[in-house]
C-alpha cells in the first residue's frame, strides 16, 4: 500500500468539523522522514549502518518500537524514495561507494508540489481554522492561518505570494527544529555536539531542552547541560549533530515561564544575576518614527519630544543584542544613560571608524610624463 494514500474518517465528536485525513502507514512516513532529515544534514557523513541506527532511533522515540530495522527496508525505502512512486524522485547519490546523500543539498521530500487532492483538504483546514479567528484563546493561530491561506492560494494558482514572510532558507540548523521538538514534548534528554563560534572544538554532551526561542529568525535550544545548573542557549546552527541520550533521565522544566523569564532583555541572552537598567536613548528625527511604531521592548516609553528627535526610556539588560540593535541605528541612537552603556557604545564606534582608517591611496599605472 502507497504509505501517502489517506484513510479518510469523520470526526467522531463533531460532525461539523472536516473529515480528519490519517496516514496509512504512519511507520513509513517516520522512516522516510527521518532518512531526508539525514540526507539533508551536510554536516555529516551517512553509512548505511548510521541510516539504520538513525531510522530504528526515530521509531523507537515516536512508536515505541525497540526491535529496530531491517537493512533491507531501508535500502527498499532509499529506492522508493529515488523512484516515482511517491513523487518524490530523490536525488539519493553513494559517495566514494559508503556515503548517502543528495545530490542536491537543497533538496527535501517536504518540498514536492502538492496534489489537487491535498490542496483541496488544506483549503478545507484553512476555511475551518479561520472560523476560530477572533477567540483569544486561539490568537496565536491567527499568523499560521495567514501563513497557509497564503500558500494554498498561490499554489492553487501557481501564482507568486500575495504575501512575502521574512525568512532565511540558507541557516544552517533548520532541519534538528522538529528534533528537538519531540524532545520537549516527549521529555528525553539529548545527545548533542556542539561547536560555538569561539570554541577550537566541537564539544559532546547531554542536554536538556526547555524551549525553542526564535530571535531574528535565528533558532535557540533553551535549557540545562548535564552537571551544570545554569539556564544556556544553543544556537542550532552550531549544533553538529544530536541523538536521543537513552542513559540519561530528563530534567524537566517545573518552574520557569519563558515570558517571565525573557521580559528584561532584547534578544535570547539572559543574566539571572543582573538587573535591568533603566536605558535612556535619543533618537533623531528621522529614526523617530520607525522606533516609535516599532518599539525596541516592550518597556519603551517616551520621556521627551523635540523638533530634533525623541527622548526614550527602555528597562533592560545590558547585553550583547542591545548594544547590536542600538549600533544598528548609527548616527540616528545616541545613549543618554547608563554612562556603562554609553561608553561601550562609544568605544565600538570608534573600533568601527578606525577599521575603515583613512582613505587609500589610488592605485593604478603612473601618470605620463608631458
């Protein structure tokens, strides 16, 4: 049986509601899933051995399943995938006879068009979902609506977006999201080997996710590493690799709400030892506007207006992604207060201009001689 045909049923409680759409074979579409993800992810290498192990981890993680996988099925999943069977036609290549990959590094089988049969069901869903448009228990749907109502339309039409979200296709990282996910839902601490950008070398630990924090359209992994007790972030594009760490019991989150934690600070970075300051900043005329309808943090007030700009107020952390959202502005921010801010501000003003240093000589052939 095509693991991607649909059993269709009606909703058993609501008869208002659409037909739910359930997969065939939902083990099938874990092993497919899971092989993509791999396949996808360039930072490293895949023996057939390590695509077994991956598979039987993935099944074992979201179905209980401890008995693992055959290496016949996934070398009959590689083949089906690589075929037209389920359209999916992967550019699955061996490497040096021993290494599975695609051929192209910006394919997924998550990018395959979609049907006339699954646009109509994703019309259905969009129509259903934006009933409930208006409830404030369900206003966090609202931008995922308008997300999919987007997608559908221009697929249907095979038109470009009316809608155009930012987004950064090329960050590295992107494909462990739903990994790391599954961690927190499931509650299973992870396996993770991670390089930040000061370190020489990667480093391998148990880590326990929290929360995915989104800032800037850059992901973090928020939560505890083994023997340590301090709250960190983990850019996931820094993250190597990362697998279920079944030796490991996982440390759950029973007191700290994500809002509270982040409602003195810009950005992921966090100080539990620092209090927040009172930061005071004028902004020119020019750049008044765009700050004043797109505040800074939640905090901002204005103190003072004048013809040559506005005086506001944030209470904040001094960190690293306030100082970057004030060198942003240039010549449009100046830090009134604290004296610590504005000196710091200052002095990577001056490490900027000295970079440019002063203008080079013209270069070229000499000038003739009259």
């Amino acid at each position: 049986m095509n693991p991607y045909d649909y059993k269709i049923r009606d909703h058993p409680k609501n008869p208002c509601l659409p037909r739910a759409i359930m997969p065939a074979n939902r083990n099938a579409l874990i092993r497919y899933k899971t092989l993509d993800a791999c396949l996808r992810n360039r930072q490293r290498t895949w023996t057939l051995d390590d695509l077994i192990e991956r598979v039987s981890e993935a099944l074992y993680e979201y179905e209980g399943i401890d008995k693992g996988i055959s290496r016949r099925t996934v070398q009959a999943d590689l083949q089906l995938m690589r075929s037209d069977k389920l359209g999916y036609f992967a550019p699955i290549v061996v490497v040096d006879k021993k290494y599975y990959t695609y051929d192209d590094p910006t394919y997924s089988i998550t990018n395959i068009p979609l049907s006339d049969g699954d646009l109509s069901r994703m019309n259905e869903a969009v129509e259903v979902l934006k009933q409930f448009r208006g409830f404030s228990h369900f206003s966090a749907l609202n931008d995922v609506v308008q997300k999919l109502e987007d997608h559908v339309y221009a697929t249907a039409r095979k038109s470009a977006r009316v809608i155009d979200f930012e987004k950064n296709d090329n960050l590295r990282g992107l494909h462990l999201l739903d990994e790391l996910y599954q961690a927190v839902v499931q509650q299973r601490a992870l396996r993770i080997e991670y390089q930040s950008f000061s370190a020489r070398a990667p480093q391998t630990f148990t880590f326990h996710v929290w929360w995915l924090k989104e800032f800037k359209n850059r992901w973090f992994a928020v939560g505890l590493r083994n023997g340590k007790g301090l709250l960190i972030n983990l850019a996931l594009d820094r993250m190597l690799s990362l697998s279920v760490d079944t030796s490991a019991d996982y440390v759950p989150n029973e007191h700290i709400d994500p809002d509270h934690y982040y409602r003195h600070v810009i950005g992921v970075t966090v100080s539990e030892n620092l209090r927040p300051v009172r930061v005071k900043l004028f902004v020119t005329a020019r750049h008044a506007p765009y700050v004043e309808t797109k505040p800074l943090h939640h905090s901002q007030r204005v103190l003072a207006r004048t013809e040559a700009g506005m005086v506001i107020e944030l209470l904040v952390q001094h960190n690293f992604e306030l100082e970057k959202e004030i060198l942003g502005f240039g010549d449009g921010m100046q830090v009134l207060e604290p004296a610590r801010l504005r000196h710091s501000i200052q002095k990577r003003l001056q490490a900027g201009l000295a970079a440019y240093g002063p203008e080079p000589e013209p270069t070229g052939p000499p000038a003739p001689d009259n």
